[in-house]
C-alpha cells in the first residue's frame, strides 16, 4: 500500500467518523420538534344506561335552571413533554391551542392557568383554548369540564414544530392530577341535583 493510498484510507476514515459525531451531536444538541401530550377522562353524572328509563323520573340534573340530559365531568390535561420549552412566539400568528369538545359545554372550572384560558362556541362547537404564554419543558395545563353529552376530544395546535398525542384516560401518574383536581372541585354556579 502506498502512502497516497494509505492517506486516502485515513481520508475516509476521518470523514466517516465526523459524519457520525456530527449526527449524534445535531440528535443531542440540535433543535427537535416539541411533544405534548393531551390525556381527559369522562365521568357520567347520571346512572348506567339500564337504569336510565328509571332515572330520568326520578333523578334531574340542571345547569342554571335548564335540565341537562346528558351530563358528564372531564379532566383535561395538557403537559409539555420536551424536549424544550413553547414560549409565545411558538404559538403560530398569536393563535391559542384548542382543545375541541365536540359536545356542548356548559362550564369550564378549576382552570390551573386561569389567565391563559379561553372558552369559544361557535355554531354549537365547543372548544377550550390555552392563549399563548410561556409553557415549559415539564408543565401541565389543566383544567375540568362539565359538558351535555360525552366528550370527544381533539386539539387543534397552534404550536410550530410541536407534535400532539391524545389518549382518553390517564396512562400515567393519574393521582397526581386527580388527587389535586378532586381536592379543588367546587360546583359551578348553578349547576344542581334533585
């Protein structure tokens, strides 16, 4: 083997390993897409479905004097999953992050950023937003919803570079945010039982 060939052999060698470095350090280093992860379950206020024809003569539920036929409670969590904090300027053109009901909401309570929350209805669709703020690496917005019907969540992201998964129920660490939840629930005003 000669010493050009030899040269070029190092050549090579160098070029690969700097290859590998370099994609390595753009996985560990470099800018990756944000993961958020929108996790809700759905409690009926009303009896199972075989004692409905029983319950609907004896059991009312009411929201501001109107009967509710349907009405069910929904914890709604959206954590920031990393790998790196959403500030406002993510939020494309200024645009909240909804969360689609697809139901009929009546109230939205225990909202953990209070601020941030945004309520829309529009033509009979129902949607909880998070205005653009600050939302790092690790943070859950939270909230509970009292709707007519079950809900069928859906989010509409507004976050650049940012992936959403969904999932109905808690996969994981459910007594954090049920126990903090069911230590703050309050009534909605107006909402009763007879």
């Amino acid at each position: 083997m000669t010493a050009d060939q030899k040269l070029s052999a190092v050549g090579v060698a160098v070029g690969v390993v700097a290859i590998v470095v370099g994609v390595l350090a753009a996985r560990r280093w470099g800018t990756r897409r944000r993961r958020l992860f929108l996790t809700y379950t759905s409690a009926s206020l009303m009896p199972s479905k075989s004692f409905s024809g029983i319950a609907k003569n004896v059991l009312k539920v009411t929201f501001q004097d109107v009967v509710v036929d349907d009405p069910y409670v929904t914890i709604v969590v959206l954590e920031n999953g990393g790998p790196a904090d959403a500030a406002s300027a993510h939020f494309h053109d200024g645009e909240p992050f909804y969360v689609e009901l697809n139901c009929t909401l009546l109230d939205v309570m225990n909202s953990s950023h209070p601020d941030y929350t945004i309520v829309r209805v529009d033509e009979g669709r129902s949607a909880v937003g998070l205005r653009p703020c600050l939302f790092r690496k690790g943070d859950s917005w939270n909230f509970v919803a009292v709707t007519d019907g079950k809900p069928k969540l859906s989010a509409i992201n507004s976050l650049v570079d940012t992936d959403v998964s969904t999932s109905d129920g808690f996969p994981y660490q459910p007594a954090r945010w049920l126990l903090k939840f069911a230590a703050s629930l309050t009534p909605p005003a107006g909402f009763h039982t007879r």
